[in-house]
C-alpha cells in the first residue's frame, strides 16, 4: 500500500439557501483553497473527482456544471460520482494507490434547498414497492428510530442528548447552521414532528461544497506540517429494501470497523448520522467508547449539505490531526435511506 | 383469469425552485433597461454573456465592477429550421440561430422573428428583440439567451460567409 494523506481541506458557508451564486460559485473558493494550504498549482493535481446528485440540482448533468468551479482547461483527467463526495475520495483514494496519480482534488456539493428535498429522496427508494407510497427520508428514519427505541434500552431523552450536544459542540464551528445550549431535556419540551422525532431529531436542509486534496508518499509533507494519512478506507453496501434489514443495527458500518480496528485508541469521530438515533446505532457499530469525542463540529445535525456532509467529515477529523495534534482520528460517512451504504475512513497523524 | 402485470406507471413529479444568481440579477436588470451586457473576466480579458459570475477558465470570480456593455448586433453564423412535426413545435416552421455578437466570440441562440425558412442563410445580420420586461420574471436565467425574446434583420447587407470572424479562443468557452 502507498501512503496516502489528506492535506487540504476546506468547506463553505453552510446555508439554508444560496442565493448568490449557483454551484460553481460555491465550488470555486473552496477549490483554489485548498490548491493555496498545500501550495499545489492547479497544473500539478493528477487527478480530479466529485460527487454530487443531480436531483439536488433538478438538472441534468448539474455536475458538468460544477466543473466550471474547478477550472478544467487545459483538459484535466477527472471522474464523478453520483454520491456523496466521500466515495469520490475513495476513487481517489484508489487511483493513487494503484499508482495512476500521485495528486488528487476531490469535492463534493449539493443545493438541497433547489427542491422539495423530501420528495426527492423518496426516489432513492425502489420504484416497485416503496417509492410508489411516497414515504419520505424523514418517516423511514421515524421506522427506524421507533425500531431502535421499542427493541433497546435506548430512550428518546439518549436521542436528544446527542441533539444538545451537538449543538453545543457547534457553536464553535462557525460553519455551523444549527447551534445552541439548549438541554436535552428542554429540547423534549418539544412536540413530535414525525413521531417518534421531534425537529431537533433531524438535520437541517444545507447548501454547501467542500474540498480535499490528496497527496501520496513523502509530497505529503511538503504540503501540509501535518498531513493526514489514510490508514483504512471501506464501503460496504446493505440491501435496498427495507424490510430485509434490522434497522437497529448497521452491519455494513460494524464490518468497515472491525476491518480499521475501529474500536481502538480513535480519539475523535466524526459520523454522517443525520438524525440522532444513527449516532447511537453508529457508536455501537463502531465499538466507540465514551473516550472518544464524536462529532466535534457539531455534525450533520448541525449543517447537511448532502454529497458534501460525508467528505466534511473527512475533512473535520483531518483538521483534528492538522489543527488539535490529534493522533488517530475516523471519519464516516452514508448514503442512502435508514444507514443504507457506510463508508469508514482511518486517519492517522505522524 | 386476470391479464398478467407486466409493466406498472411509475410517476414521479418533482418540483424545483431555483435562485436567480448574482450576476443573472444583474443582467436581466440591464436587458429591461435595453442593454446586453456581461462580464469580462480581469485575468484573461474573456467575456462571458450572459455572465456567469466567474471565468471557469482562471477560476476567478467577476462583480459588477467587470460588467461591460455589450452591442446588441451580430451576424448568424448557423442555423437550423424547426418544423412543426419537431417536438414542442408550434404552427410553422420557424428559423433558429447562432448569433455571433459584434466584437467579442460569444453567439447566443435564438429564434429569428423575420427571416423565413426559405431565406435562412450564414452572413444575416441581426439585432436582439428585448422581450417585454413583464415576461422576465422567472425567467430560465441560466439557459443562454433569457431576456432576448428573439432577433431580427438588421437591415445591414450580409457578411459574406468566408469573412466571417473567427472565434479567437478556438471555442474553448
């Protein structure tokens, strides 16, 4: 295997709504970022790719519009996926290590504010069986945290202290959207919104970008003091269908873990668990103990820009390493409804 | 006994709402004063219109203070015929074109209000029909031409097809 490390990362405003711009206006002052940290010219990065989703857009081929925020002539080599900018590492992650590039930029982003971003999920479904019932992002997540709640010793008040906490966590993260000191139990004050979620269950709708940049071997270090080397990365896939998976749990999560040795010494993890009763599932499927401090920034609850969320979990546990002198730090992130696709990410500091 | 099922309708119906950006505010402000204009980007002097905000070329960004003014004339540099078989067609046959601006190498399509069929050649001259201010609204901002309803002759005398401009740039943009 090359050693290969994050040594750039960078993310934009977190919003609501983007209004001045359209996605190449988000993408572009996070890319030539993340070329100014790590000193590379645009010339210099072998390899491109992004994630995205163009029914985010609601246009076709929106991610051959996100080029024009990279700046793709003279002709670059580069891909896409149409997922979240996560797995668009993982190919990067890849081409480096089969040796087809020594430099990568990867960037993932999304404008879930363009539609009615629950209707547009729904289409994530099967075409035959669910997608047909209109059941939403946010009711399959209901099912599941009613599954988890009913079959564990889990509570609702164990789902708002991840919401508090988060929160509270956030408000250093001045990319947050969603931060406050609010207690657990103030926020159970609150009336159900989906039962058995209340709003603060649930992630906020985010427009954003963020960008990464790759480098493999001893370059690493010229280009960041303390770069972050990827020392595990793993994706696994559950079935699409809902009813053939136990909702309370996340083996694809767990079998990634056990591959990383995630359940020993990870300092800090930062997870895709968009609604909080994920983070308990997560936690579990981790074999994270209350030694490690997740979700640092605050999290998705805090802002979701979805095909960006999972490449700025990368990106905030790599600037624990940068940052915080953290050591051994993970990152994950999802895709999918109910936990559907996980992808890990070991990152280790010198 | 029942037919067998082999096919089921699967409809779907998803509705966007998408901001104007910056840079198309401001250029559907100038076209219902009158004017085209775009943007010129201050590292390669490229000019983009309807402006998009930013050169994807040097991956800067442009503002207001790049906004240029641009003449509302040029020449057909190609063309093709619309029947009303063709889909989303309407009564007639109507000619749309790429108009290549004067001065700079950026052609906008449209449809040509007055030139038939029968007449559409390379060389027309033309100028820009300003829709209606009321029709703005809402426009498709980032679809080329919003905001230029469509273009007519000019009245200048053709430019013959071999002195047609060249695009500087190769069409990169």
């Amino acid at each position: 295997m090359r050693d290969v490390a994050v040594v750039a990362f960078a993310q934009s405003p977190l919003v609501r709504r983007q209004t001045d711009f359209a996605e190449p206006g988000m993408i572009m002052p996070v890319v030539n970022d993340v070329y100014e940290q790590s000193g590379l010219q645009r010339s210099e990065i072998d390899f491109v790719v992004s994630g995205s989703a163009d029914y985010l857009a609601g246009q076709s081929f929106a991610f051959i519009q996100g080029l024009d925020g990279i700046g793709a002539w003279p002709p670059i080599s580069e891909s896409h996926v149409e997922m979240d900018g996560a797995w668009a590492l993982y190919e990067a992650w890849m081409m480096l290590q089969i040796g087809h590039a020594d430099t990568a930029l990867v960037y993932g982003f999304g404008t879930s504010s363009s539609g009615n971003l629950r209707e547009v999920l729904t289409t994530q479904l099967d075409p035959y069986y669910l997608a047909p019932t209109g059941i939403d992002c946010v009711a399959t997540a209901a099912l599941q945290a009613r599954a988890l709640l009913d079959r564990t010793d889990h509570t609702e008040l164990d789902m708002a202290e991840v919401a508090a906490r988060s929160r509270r966590s956030a408000m250093d993260n001045p990319h947050a959207q969603v931060k406050g000191e609010a207690t657990a139990t103030e926020l159970l004050d609150e009336p159900y919104w989906v039962d058995p979620l209340r709003r603060h269950d649930c992630p906020p709708i985010t427009d954003g970008a963020a960008a990464v940049v790759l480098v493999a071997g001893d370059r690493a270090k010229d280009a960041c003091e303390r770069p972050g080397w990827i020392r595990g990365i793993e994706h696994r896939v559950e079935p699409h269908y809902l009813g053939t998976r136990d909702l309370t749990v996340s083996p694809s999560t767990e079998a990634c873990g056990e591959t990383l040795g995630s359940n020993d010494g990870i300092e800090v993890a930062e997870l895709s668990a968009t609604f909080t009763h994920q983070e308990l599932i997560l936690r579990a499927a981790l074999g994270l103990g209350d030694d490690t401090d997740v979700n640092p920034s605050g999290g998705p609850l805090a802002a979701n820009p979805l095909m960006a969320t999972g490449l700025i979990r990368v990106g905030e546990a790599f600037d624990r390493i940068r940052n915080d002198g953290k050591r051994r730090v993970l990152a994950h992130a999802t895709s999918g409804h109910c936990l559907q696709q996980n992808l890990v990410c070991v990152l280790e500091g010198d | 006994m029942s037919e067998p099922v082999t096919t089921m309708e699967s409809l779907v119906s998803l509705d966007y709402e998408r901001p104007l950006t910056l840079a198309t505010r401001q250029y559907l402000a100038a076209i219902r004063d009158g004017r085209l204009i775009g943007h010129r980007c201050p590292s390669c002097e490229r000019i983009y219109t309807p402006p998009k905000g930013y050169c994807p070329i040097c991956t800067v960004t442009t503002s207001e203070a790049d906004e240029i003014e641009l003449a509302s004339t040029g020449t057909l540099v190609a063309f093709s015929i619309l029947n009303p078989d063709s889909l989303h067609q309407g009564e007639a046959s109507v000619v749309r074109g790429n108009v290549k601006l004067d001065g700079i190498d950026v052609t906008l399509t449209g449809e040509l209000t007055d030139v038939t069929p029968d007449e559409a050649h390379v060389g027309i001259r033309l100028r820009a029909v300003f829709a209606d201010p009321s029709a703005l609204e809402g426009a498709l901002a980032e679809w080329g031409g919003a905001g230029i309803s469509g273009w007519e002759r000019s009245g200048e005398p053709d430019v013959p097809a071999e002195e047609l401009e060249r695009f500087e740039t190769g069409g990169v943009i």
